[in-house]
C-alpha cells in the first residue's frame, strides 16, 4: 500500500482523534483518513452518475 504524507490543520486531527481508538469508530488516525476518502469518492461517484458523467 502506497504511503502519502500531507498537511492538515491541527483542528481537524484534532477532531478524528476524537473518534480514534478503543471503542470507538476507528483504530487509527489512517483508518479514519481512509474511510472518509472512500466515503467522499462514493459521494462523488454519485453526484457524477446523476449528471451523466459516469460511463456504465
């Protein structure tokens, strides 16, 4: 699996560790940046299907 490296504003880690961790939502700060990428690419997919712009 490829590694990338990016800049994010302090708030928003600050924000998913919130939800990282032992009982909670995700088991890393990678799993909660993965999951929201694969959610927002699903949105995305979406909102292209309904204007025509994905081949079927």
């Amino acid at each position: 699996m490829p590694k990338i490296s990016l800049d994010m504003p302090n708030e928003i880690v600050e924000d998913l560790k919130g939800h990282v961790g032992d009982s909670k939502k995700f088991v890393s700060l990678a799993d909660a940046i993965r999951t929201a990428c694969r959610k927002m690419l699903d949105q995305l997919d979406e909102i292209d299907h309904r204007h025509g712009r994905l081949e079927e």
